[in-house]
C-alpha cells in the first residue's frame, strides 16, 4: 500500500537529516580515498616515493601524474575544510547516536555507547594521520591536526574491531609550522642593515655559498622569466582579444543589423548635440568664406548644396561611431572575459608575480620609493588629478556611446580619490612604516 503525503514527508525530512548528520564522515571518507588514490599512484609508479620527475617517464607521463595529483589534492583539501566547518556545528555526540541507532536499532547501556565512540573516533584519527602524511610529503604547511577537536582515548582492554588503516604512518607535528612571512609584514628589534650584515657574512662563510649564490640566481631569473612573461600575457591577450573579436566576429553582425536606414544615427542626445554644433560651424565657415572672396561668391543654391554635402558626411560618422560603441560594449566584455580567465588558470604564476613585484617593490631606494609614491599620489588623488579624471571618464562614455553626466563625473572625482588617497595612507602607516621608516621619512620631507 502507497504511504500517506505526511508519512512520505516525515521519511524525507529523516533521511534529510541523517545526510546532514554523516556530513563529517562523508568529507572524510572524500578526503581519505583521494588520499589512497595517491599512494596507490605512488607505489604502482614511483616505488612509494613522492610523485615527482622521474627517469622512467617522459615529460606528457609527468604531466599526466601532476595533474591527477592536483585533483586529488584539491579533494583532499575540500573535503577536510568542509570536514572540520560541519564538525563545528554538528554535535559530535548526537551523530554517534544517530549513527550507533542505524547500525545496531539501539545501545543497551552507556559502556556500550562509549566503546563505540571510542572506536569512532580512532577510525578517524587513523584516517586523518594517513591523510596529514600525504598531504606532508607536497605541502609541508599543511596540517589536519587542527582538525582533530577531541583525543580519543582508548583502554587496553577495548579489543578494536577494526584494523588500522595505515600502520606505517609517521605522524608529524607541523602546528608549530609558520608559514613564511612576507617583507611587509617582518619586523625586528635591530635595524635591518645589521641583520642584513650579518646574514651576508654567515653565507660568505658558509663553504657552500657558491653553490647556494648559482641556485639562488637561477630561481631569481625563473621567477623574473615567469612574472614578465605573465604581464605581458596579461596586456596582450585581452588587447588581442578585444581587437580580433571586434574585427572579425562582433564587426560583421553588427553591420549587418544596423545596415538599415531606420537605424537610429545618434545613440544619445549628446551626439545629436554634437552634430549640429559641428553643422553650425561649418555654416558658419561656410559665409564668411563667401564674404571674403567677392570675386566667386557662391550662390544660395551651391551653399545649399554643400550643406546637404556636409550634413550626410555627419550623417555617416556619427552612424560609424554608434556603430563602434556598440561593438566596443561586447568586444570589451569578451576581453574582460579573457583577462578573467588568465587570473583564474594562472594561480601559481600569480603568487610568483606578487613575490617579484615584492621585491622589485621594497627594493628599491628610500629616494626611489618616496619619488614613486609622489608621482603616483599627484597623478592619481593630486591637485591636478581631478582633470585627469574629468578627461578619462568623458573618454570611457565615448567609448561606450554614452552621454557624458556630468553630475556622476562630479561625484565619481569628489569621492573615488579621496577613497584612494586614504588607500595611500593606510599602506604608508601599515606597511612601508614598518620595513621602511627611512623611505617614509624622505617620502614627507619630499612631500613638505
């Protein structure tokens, strides 16, 4: 017999709860057998080692095992963040409840109970010292002890009825790992110079200095090789991409829907205003020449006819600049789409280019630093700058073919500026204060 609407809701509503409730062991379980599927890649090709270059493979192999690695590391990673987020919010007990009545229909007492959380509990420590092992061998900051919130405690006469899951894993302790910080955030209590004095003289004594000093350069020029050639993808590819799609794609089809006579010429007001100013000086030119040149003065009907003349040359550049700021609208969309999708597959050359940028940054001059943040204050949030502003916002709406408010302009330069200008500020105080008073110094000296 078919159950009744309140008895099929109440089913849906349990079962609902009991996917929401296995939520942790779910994420975990994820995270465990993408862990596996790396060990088992690594004992089936690499002898148990890590997944690296290797002799026996080619270049498309190790690509080929890099990539899989990175998926299943990104599963693991997922999987343990969504792991320890339910684990804050679910209680740990309730799910053992839960879990201990679907398995077994109830628990006779509380020694039971506690025996089978205990036994929980080592399940899922076991998995999470094989997963921090695998995690440790590629990224040696990352850690799923955190994750553990409670130390299950096990007597010796609890017989586990299930078998560990890695026995020959080595638990690291990496909560005391630090992740490196940048220079904008290191401070000392000597001055800098000493340090740096200091630390020049132990690798000039170091006997592997020469070694350390080629190793160093090459990763410089590495990174150097990478960031330039990450800006330059960034500016040409959406140049590029705007200037071939205009021209080839969005060109032809907007030409063929605005071929027609009835096409609106002027996208605004504005060009509409435009036109006849330009109209009006032209007739205007146009009788003071007749004036001059007494000798051949045009009659009313050819100034007429050269009206007409000029009055279809406006016609026809104003529809070709409709024309162009409809396609600069989709062309552009189309190259914002393409600088997106740099930023988004270009992740690690990212974290390089903010490292280059750190140190070309932070090591230039105090006199180098304090001349740049002028420039770029005067330029941007200046006296002057409001000009600058004035001229780039009108140009932006003639790209786009749209008027020219002048009230937003006003409001755009009497408010973004002084947004930027605070941005200026605020990283003089928190940061180059810090690694670099002196620069700070020259910088307000030069600015007074």
């Amino acid at each position: 017999m078919k159950r009744s609407i309140p008895q099929q809701v109440y089913s849906f509503l349990v079962k609902a709860q009991q996917w929401y409730l296995d939520t942790p062991e779910r994420s975990l379980e994820e995270a465990y057998k993408a862990a596996l599927l790396i060990k088992a890649m690594e004992d089936e090709h690499f002898n148990g080692q890590k997944i690296a270059q290797n002799p026996n493979y080619g270049s498309s192999a190790i690509a080929y095992f890099q990539s899989e690695l990175k998926k299943h590391l990104k599963t693991i990673r997922m999987r343990l963040t969504e792991f320890k987020a339910s684990r804050s919010w679910i209680n740990p007990d309730y799910q053992n409840i839960t879990k201990i009545t679907k398995n077994d229909g109830t628990f006779t007492d509380k020694d039971s109970f506690a025996i089978q959380k205990r036994n929980n509990q080592s399940r899922i420590l076991e998995k999470l010292r094989f997963i921090d092992d695998i995690l440790a061998k590629y990224d040696p900051e990352a850690s799923v002890d955190a994750v553990v919130t409670e130390t299950p405690i096990v007597p010796a006469n609890v017989a586990n009825p299930e078998p560990k899951l890695a026995p020959n894993v080595v638990v690291k302790n990496t909560s005391t790992a630090k992740k490196p910080k940048t220079k904008a955030e290191t401070t000392s209590v000597l001055p800098r110079s000493i340090l740096s004095t200091i630390n020049r003289l132990k690798v000039e004594l170091d006997p592997r200095a020469e070694t350390e000093v080629v190793k160093n350069f090459r990763n410089s020029q590495k990174r150097t090789f990478i960031s330039i050639r990450l800006i330059l993808l960034l500016i040409i590819v959406p140049f590029l991409t705007q200037q071939l799609s205009k021209n080839l794609i969005i060109s032809p089809i907007v030409e063929h829907f605005r071929n027609s006579q009835e096409v609106v010429i002027f996208l605004n007001p504005e060009m509409e205003e435009r036109a006849l100013i330009e109209m009006q000086r032209f007739e205007e030119q146009l009788k003071f020449r007749n004036l001059l040149n007494e000798e051949m003065q045009l009659s009313p009907i050819q100034i007429e006819q050269q009206m007409h003349e000029k009055v279809r040359e406006l016609v026809e550049h104003f529809r070709q600049e409709s024309s162009n700021a409809v396609k600069n609208v989709f062309a552009d969309l189309l190259s914002v789409g393409a600088f997106t999708w740099l930023i988004v597959t270009s992740r690690k050359e990212l974290e390089v280019l903010k490292e280059f940028m750190d140190n070309v940054v932070y090591g230039l001059s105090d006199s180098a630093k304090a001349f740049i943040i002028i420039l770029f204050t005067d330029i941007f949030v200046g006296f002057h700058s409001t000009h600058g502003w004035e001229v780039l916002l009108g140009t932006a709406s003639r790209h786009f073919g749209l008027p020219e408010n002048r009230d937003f302009i006003f409001l755009f330069i009497a408010t973004f500026p002084v947004i930027l200008d605070a941005v200026f500020k605020y990283w003089i105080f928190r940061y180059l204060n810090r690694i670099s008073p002196s620069a700070v110094a020259t910088y307000r000296n030069m600015n007074e």
